[in-house]
C-alpha cells in the first residue's frame, strides 16, 4: 500500500485522435456583437486557443519534457498521487513541496526546476523538489472518494512526505496551493520549517474595528478584491455548489473545457502553457474531479481553528489576489516575509490579467529569488 512506483506519461495515439477529431467538429455558440467579455470569455479567444491547439500544439513535446523528470505514483488515504521529484545534487538542500491549483497543474513549476535543484551559485540555497499533482487533478485522478478538501489534501501531502524520507521539509504554494501548504504546517509542525505562499486568502471578519485606518494601499487592495467578485467569481460559486452539473459538459468537449478554464488564464499568456494545462485535465479525464476541490472545501465539516503558526512568506503579485496583511496575521500568527512585486512579465493591461498570479512560469526569476531568501533566512 505505501510502495513508491516509477511512473511514465504515454497517452494512447486513439485519444490524441479521438481529441483532434472533437477539435474539427466543434459547435460554437452565438454570440452578441461588440458585448466584449462583458458575458465571459470570447468567442475570438476561445477559436484562437483552439485553433493553436488543433494546427499546432505538440503534446509529445511536453510529455517528453515531463518525463525527463523523474515521476512516480503511491497510495495515500485510497487514492493514487502522481507526483515529480527531481533531487538536487547539493548535500545541503532542503526538501521542499510544491502544490499547484485550479486550473493549473504541476506544469506551473516546470520552469522553477532548474534553478531551485541546482542554483548557479553556491552561495544560494539548493532545494529538493517534490510537485505532485493534486488529487483528482491530472494522473493523480480521477479520485475515487470524496472530502478531498485543503485539509485532507494537506494531511496526504504530510504522508507523502514521510514515505520520501524527508523528516524537515518546507511547503511551497499557489492558488489552491496557498491553501493547503499553510494547513501542512499546522499537521506537522514538527517537520515543516517554513511556508511560502503567493497568495494568503484572509478576508474581511466583518468587525468594524478590523476596516479603521486601513493604508490606500489595502483598500485599493479591497477595491481590486471586490471587482474580482463582482466580475470573475462564477466560477467558484458553480463548483463549489453544482460541480457535477458543469462536469458533463467539460468532460464531453475540448472546447468547453477550454473555454471554461481559459477564463483564469491570463490573456497573454503564452498559448503553449494554456493549453498544456487544459490537454493535461482532457487527456486525463479529470475535468470533473478538479472542480469538485471547490466542493469539498466549501462542505468541509471538521476545520481547524485558530491561526497557523508555521514561520510564513508571502510574494504578491500586483495584478494577482491582493492581500491584506492586517487580515493575513489574524489567520496566520507567524508571517515573516512579505514581499508585493509591481510585475507583468507579459505586459498585458487588460483587467482580465491576473498579471503573476501563475508566478512559477510568469515571472521565474522574481519568485525562486524570494523563495531563496525566505527560506536561507530560516536558517
């Protein structure tokens, strides 16, 4: 139950095929002429994606590029997790794990790999990398139970960690990820040295007291928050109520799923990345078990209480989710880094774009640097 086996990524040719002959023959919806996205995401974009997807992404490129890395897959909690761990050649590095969110996948921290393994420089902390997939997310799904909520996900991380050997280690995280690394700190405080975040999801209590004498920098912070709800929430409320319901559609068409998850991509991104993260969730078939983590973690019945205390670091992208430090520190007793970056490595200006939100691929060099401080100032 607990082995550790090598994995390999070789997806069948039929369903290669079987997903470029759905591409020809996709439906398109209508749509109203000179709206905008002000109904959601275009129609131009969508074509566009999946006109690159069809004519000229190369998933064999990137499952050769994955299974340069050393992969393998264990049992945790009746689940199967997938994961990459790539060790540095450096006798002094240090363990950590990395979790990705929705809709992205392990391919956001491809591009950290090399210079958090093996650093140019002596003088800067080397790492041993442990990235799996979430569970229900690409080869670790589709899940079989439910309750795969940050808590329950953490726990298995813990595991996971322990089956590798590694008895101090630091949680590394982003998006759902930001969630769930703080919460490994809490099971095993013991172990985790330290949690580095881009995100820290701490909203308003709704005390008064807590909104007095807030900076111009926090409230344009809340500002930012509530378009975001305002504009770009529907998401979250569809699957954390009624992610089934979404699922037949995501789970029968490339396009729907594209469409839907594009939604969170930024606009500029690269189209290699957007859709190596959408053909990863279709050529797994977990579009439906990804979605049901909004479930999970909405209908969780057992939530620790109190503030973690693990020593914590934040890095901030400007265009990502702002957080306010006054509201983090309540959830989180022992912050000691947090560092905001003015970054749009795209150049985009389009309020459409989370710019850094995806900061492992977005902005590589900004993000391992503040990993490395964060973590050599633990020592």
């Amino acid at each position: 139950m607990n082995a550790i086996r090598p994995f390999r990524i070789d997806v069948p040719q039929a369903r290669l095929d079987d997903l470029a002959d759905r591409l020809r023959k996709a439906l398109w919806p209508d749509e109203l002429p000179g709206v905008g996205d002000a109904y959601g995401v275009t129609g131009d974009r969508v074509r566009t994606l999946a006109e690159y997807w069809l004519e000229k992404f190369d998933w064999r490129a990137l499952e050769s590029e994955l299974n340069a890395y050393p992969q393998f897959t264990t049992e945790i909690d009746g689940e199967d997790i997938h994961f990459l761990h790539i060790r540095s050649s450096r006798a002094d590095a240090t363990p950590v794990i990395l979790t990705h969110g929705w809709p992205g996948s392990i391919l956001e921290y491809l591009d950290v790999i090399e210079p958090l393994t093996e650093p140019e420089s002596a003088d800067d902390p080397a790492f041993h990398l442990v990235i799996p997939s979430l569970p229900g997310y690409g080869w670790s799904g589709p899940t079989r139970s439910s309750g795969w909520n940050r808590w329950r996900t953490a726990r298995a991380w813990a595991e996971l960690m322990e089956r590798l050997g590694y008895a101090r280690y630091g949680a590394i995280g982003n998006d759902a990820g930001s969630m769930i690394s703080p919460e490994i700190g809490r099971i095993a405080p013991d172990r985790v040295v330290g949690v580095h975040v881009t995100q820290l999801f701490s909203f308003p209590s709704g005390d008064p007291a807590e909104m007095a004498d807030l900076s111009a920098e926090d409230q344009a912070g809340l500002v930012h928050l509530k378009w975001f709800y305002d504009n770009k929430m529907a998401f979250n409320t569809l699957q954390s109520q009624q992610p089934q319901t979404l699922a037949f559609a995501l789970a029968d068409s490339p396009v729907g799923l594209l469409g839907w998850n594009s939604q969170l991509f930024p606009e500029s991104a690269d189209m290699d990345f957007v859709i190596g993260n959408v053909a990863l969730y279709w050529l797994t078939g977990t579009a439906a078990s990804s979605i049901r983590f909004y479930y999970e973690d909405a209908h969780a019945t057992e939530v620790p209480q109190g503030p973690t205390t693990t020593p914590t670091g934040l890095a901030m992208f400007k265009g990502d989710f702002q957080s306010i430090r006054r509201f983090a520190e309540r959830d989180h007793a022992n912050i000691v880094s947090w560092h905001a970056y003015d970054v749009n490595s795209m150049g985009s200006t389009s309020a459409n774009d989370a710019a850094g939100h995806y900061a492992a691929h977005e902005a590589t060099d900004v993000l391992v640097a503040d990993i490395r401080e964060f973590f050599a100032g633990l020592r």
